[in-house]
C-alpha cells in the first residue's frame, strides 16, 4: 500500500537532509508506529505519504514513494486525496463546516459525489465510529476525543484507505486518547486500513502497532517490529524501562504483558518505601545549567508547607451558558510544581487563561506575593505570571527564532544571548534563521517557553507543555521546571501526560466539569487513579510506585 524507494527530502537552505535513503513497504491493513526525537523528520515523512513534501513544503525529493500504486512525483495531494487522509494534533482547526454531518459530507462534495453515495457514506462513518449520536451537533461543542473521530470520519467517508495520523492523540486525556486508538485499530482489523501514525508518547500506541519506524538522528529511518527495535531504542515507554531493569525478555509493551511478569519484582520491592526514593533521575550537567541555573534537588517528598506564591479565591469562568470554571478556591506554594488535571473540557486550560489576566473571569479574585492582580491591567499581571499556551504559535509574532529571541532580550533587559540558551537547553541546534512557523509544534512549545521562562516572573503557568516533546526534551524541561522550583518560583502545569506529572509533580489539583474535586500528594491522586495511573503503578499496583527511577533506586538499596 505504500511503498519508500531510497527516499532523499531535502529542504532548500538545510545544511543535511531531513530523510536520507528511506526505504519500507507498508501493506494494507498494517498499523505503522513512527517515532523520533522533535525535528528528527517524522513529520516529512508523513507528509510525504500524501505528496504534501515537496509540492508544497517545496525542497527536493529523491528516491521514489508509492501509494496504492501512485507516484507522489506525479500525483499532487489533491489526486491522493480520496486515498490518503491526513488527520492532524488540532482537529478544530481544521474543520469547515458546523456539525458534524457536515463535516462528513464536505470531503466528498469536493470530490464531486452523488448526493445519495454522499448521504450512503455519512450514514456508515457515523456507525462505523460510534458518532451517529453526535451527527446534529456543533464541531465545537464535541470533546477532544470526539472531535478526532470526527476528523477521522471526514477522510473515511471521502474514500480514504490509508489514514496519516500526526499525534493525534497528544492533547487529549488517557481516555479520550484510548477512544481514539481503539477506533484506528476497528478500522484496521474491519476495513482493512492502513494506518500510520506518529506520536512522542509511546506508552499509548506501541502495544498495538505492527511496524514501528524509527527515525534517527541524519534522516534515517530504522524498521522492524517493535519488540525487536525498542530493546536497543533510546526511546521506550516505561515498561519497557521497567522490563530492562528487572532482566525480562522480551520485553513487554503492555502493561498486561508486565503484570504477568512482575510477580517476583513485587516481591522484592515488598516493604520498602516509595517516597524514600526519587522519582525521576539525576539530569545531565548540561540540562541544570539551564534557564534557573540552580542546584536541583531530586527527592520525591511533598514539602509540608511553604510561602504562597498565589492565592485565588472563588474563581469563576463563564463561557455564553457554560459554565468552565465553578468557584474555584485554592492556593499554589512557592517553590512547589502543582500538576492541573482532569478530562478534556474539564476546565483546565480556562483557570490558567483567567490566572494569567488574558481570558475571560466572571468571578472571583487572585493575587501573587500578597499583590491583587484580579483588576490589574493586562501589562502588571503578565510582571507577575506568564502562560505558555497549548498553541504556542499564539505568542510567536516574529519572522525567525532569532528574531523572537532578541526581541524578549531587549524586552527585559537582559544580556543578549539569554533567551537563545534557554531555547538551546530544550532544543538543541534549532537554526535562529527558521522562520516559527516552520517549527514542528515541539520547537515551538520550546521557543515559547524559553520566551517566557527568560522574562523572570514569579509564577508560571503552562498549558500541556510537552506535547510534541520526546523524551530528552521532556527530561531538560523537567530539570528546567525543578531548577525554577528550588529557586521559589510558583509552577502549575495543566497536562494530559501522566508519566511526566509521575516524576515531577510536588502536588496535582484534579478539575471534572470546571469544580475543583481532589488535591493532593501524586501517589495518592495517580496512583490510585485508574485512568490517571502512570504505566509503573499499574504494573506494580497496589504498591504505590509511580516510576522506573524510583523502583531503580530502590533495587539499589537491597
């Protein structure tokens, strides 16, 4: 179904090749896995499927790619359409119509169909994806999950039997994330699709794929089976991880897979005290020299106490009728990372837009070192709190990283060069002539955070700040955020990602419908949780660990 022959891309002005002699076939209903570092050319590489790379990112093509048959050097995007769908990380944004009927229906009236094969193919997809529900509903009103699958429906509908999936799953909620998952793999195993499907959080989709595509560093791709390849990968879930560290083999990929294996390694963990031990590793000198350069301290415990570093009382949010934040009273210490979290729509990213004085509050009132901010203008309360927003490219004006980088140098009054080595701390070797809108959206969330990280403020809020982040950088932000931490500053972080809220929260608020419903320490909130439990603590359940590096450390001990 789709076919690579010694696949060159290179982009006009780059200085290596973002693919280099990429070779695979791919057959008709097989579920392809890609992974790789941010910017490795997993997004190139998608994009080539439909011939959006080159005839419309431009640069040059060698080598040749098929789909079911067709020359992508021969058919633009447009020909493919009805073969290839794309599916993107932001579904909303690229929806045209105003229920999803309609955006079923759109696709295939621009391919010129009948109207009764049309309302034939709408009637199915709704069936086919469990959304015949939803046909009469605003795209708008739908949650994260529903909108994918709506996504999804439009490019099924118009004929599509290879689906491109660009992390779909990134922002969205564990359960709305395996509503998804579980939809691709029914169109697999039915309809015989073709799925390939990037995504950095490995612990969601690499259990069910058949190929994983492993795109190293210079543009080469490694493929195989994903057991085969993930033994010698730098880039794991964390039973894999865990597997390594307890000699299993082969290792597993589920976590179904590791409970079976994990009885003796509960055994050995019996007694022994998961708070006593780190949750996530020592970083590298080179990721604590970074934007709070600043000792770090690794221990997992929860102060008992400290300053407040922000106080918001009976916060209220109000969207039209909906309500997206109901009385919401609560204080954040300085010093001390508090992980938001909760269900798409629950009312997360809402709270933090009111905090930072940029959306909409009704109700109530904040203030940040003993200072009320809730009436201040819009310029006091960004000295205060700054955002980093899901959408980075919100606050990305210029026409190149250098550019945006001088420009918060010059804004605060900081040496030349600042910004730029917090962004290089994130994300390494990003060109200063790219323009932001060329970043993969992990650049970006880097970009801007080092923005935002460099003007100083005394409490930070991010908006799911590692999606689109592997691994290593997911590891330089944490030791970022630790190091801000240890040096008073007040951090609440709304995110999907468990795992990452496993190794450095101090304290997780968890939102359901806009009410604020549970606060406390990470054990007892996502441990305890069966959709927010990090894969360790399923596979260790009911002890309560909740990462590879604290079960590490304590094997050290015995």
């Amino acid at each position: 179904m789709i076919d690579f022959t010694d696949v060159t891309v290179t982009y006009a002005g780059a200085r290596r090749p973002a693919l280099a002699h990429v070779s695979f076939h791919l057959s008709e209903g097989e579920f392809a896995l890609v992974a790789g570092r941010t910017g490795s050319g997993k997004s190139t590489l998608l994009g080539a499927v439909n011939g959006h790379v080159p005839h419309f990112t431009g640069g040059r093509l060698g080598g040749r790619v098929e789909v079911a048959g067709c020359d992508t050097r021969d058919h633009p995007p447009r020909e493919l359409a009805q073969t290839v769908g794309v599916v993107r990380q932001d579904p909303l944004s690229g929806f045209v119509a105003d229920t999803v009927e309609e955006e079923l229906a759109y696709g295939m009236e621009q391919l010129g169909f009948a109207p009764a094969v049309m309302r034939t193919r709408v009637e199915e997809t709704l069936d086919l994806l469990g959304i015949a529900p939803l046909r009469a509903r605003a795209l708008r009103s739908l949650s994260g999950g529903q909108q994918q699958r709506v996504a999804i429906g439009s490019v099924l509908a118009a004929g599509a039997r290879v689906l491109v999936l660009d992390e779909p799953t990134s922002a969205l909620d564990p359960t709305s994330a395996e509503e998804v998952l579980a939809t691709l793999l029914r169109l697999v195993h039915d309809l015989g699709t073709t799925v390939l499907i990037a995504e950095h959080r490995l612990e969601r989709v690499i259990e069910y794929a058949d190929r994983l595509l492993l795109v190293q560093p210079g543009g080469a791709v490694e493929n195989g089976p994903p057991a085969d390849l993930i033994a010698r990968s730098p880039l794991r879930p964390p039973v894999a991880d865990l597997g390594r560290l307890a000699g299993w083999s082969p290792l597993p990929l589920s976590v179904r897979a590791a409970r079976r294996l994990a009885g003796p390694l509960r055994q050995r963990l019996a007694g022994c005290d998961p708070d006593a031990y780190p949750r996530r590793s020592s970083p590298p000198v080179s990721a604590v020299e970074t934007i709070a350069a600043a000792p770090v301290s690794m221990a997992s415990a929860v102060p008992s106490s400290g300053p407040t570093g922000l106080r918001a009382e009976h916060i209220g949010v109000v969207y039209g009728r909906t309500v997206a934040v109901r009385d919401a009273t609560f204080e954040l210490t300085a010093g001390q990372i508090t992980f938001l979290m909760g269900r798409n729509g629950s009312g997360k990213s809402s709270l933090l837009w009111a905090l930072s004085g940029a959306g909409p509050c009704y109700s109530g009132r904040w203030s940040v070192g003993g200072r009320d901010l809730s009436a201040a203008p819009l310029d006091k309360v960004r000295e205060a709190i700054r955002l980093v927003p899901q959408n980075a490219a919100d606050l990305l004006y210029l026409d190149s990283v250098g550019a945006e980088c001088a420009a918060a140098d010059r804004a605060q009054g900081s040496p030349p060069g600042t910004a730029k080595r917090s962004l290089d701390r994130l994300a390494p070797g990003l060109d200063l002539a790219s323009h932001p809108r060329d970043l993969s959206e992990g650049q970006r969330l880097c970009l801007v955070l080092a923005l935002q990280v460099a003007a100083g403020p005394p409490v930070l809020l991010l908006d799911e700040p590692t999606r689109g982040l592997d691994d290593a950088a997911k590891s330089a932000l944490a030791a970022s955020l630790a190091g801000l931490a240890r040096k008073g500053r007040t951090l609440a972080v709304a995110t999907h990602d468990v795992e990452f809220a496993a190794r450095l929260a101090d304290r997780v608020l968890v939102m359901a419908a806009g009410d604020l419903i549970a606060d406390g320490p990470p054990a007892e909130i996502l441990g305890r949780s069966s959709a927010m439990a990090p894969q360790t603590a399923k596979v260790l359940s009911p002890q309560p660990w909740l990462t590879v590096c604290q079960v590490a450390a304590a094997l050290e001990d015995l």
